[in-house]
C-alpha cells in the first residue's frame, strides 16, 4: 500500500515492486497515485503466485480504511517509507 501526507491510501499489485514505486514516485504513471500524488511505499505483501496477489489486491481494496490502517501499523507503525527497504 501506498500513501501520500494527506493519507491517501493506493492497493495495487505488481510483479515488479521496486520499478513500479519508482515510477509512482517519479509520477510516470497516469491515473489515481499520480492525481492524488501517493509516492510513499508504507506496507507491501509478496507472493510466488500472481493468482494469490491479485486476489489479496480484491480483497484489501473492499476492507474498510481502519482496518488498512491496523494492517499498516503491525508491520510500519511509524509510516517509513519502506521503498528504499527494497534494496
């Protein structure tokens, strides 16, 4: 998930973390992140199978914002960006 300093909140799957937050980041992608300019990286998930991704990605854009925001927290309770984690 991503956020932005208003905590504007972005589900998105990827198969490429780290060039995707990039280009969130650099605003190279049309579309919610670059409108609501969300560019720091504040909780992520991987899995072997994209099926299981996408699903989670269903899943977590249907869960109401606290429950976002607890999830965030366990892993992040400061709401570092965690792109440069990555590396």
């Amino acid at each position: 998930m991503s956020s932005n300093a208003n905590g504007t909140l972005y589900v998105g799957v990827t198969s490429d973390l780290i060039r995707r937050v990039y280009q969130h980041k650099e605003g190279l992608v049309e579309g919610f992140t670059k409108k609501y300019h969300v560019k720091k990286l504040v909780y992520y998930e991987i899995y072997e199978e994209v099926l299981y991704a996408i699903q989670r990605e269903k899943n977590l854009k249907f869960w109401i914002r606290n429950w976002k925001i607890e999830l965030i927290e366990k892993m992040n309770p400061e709401w570092r960006d965690l792109y440069g984690d990555l590396f």
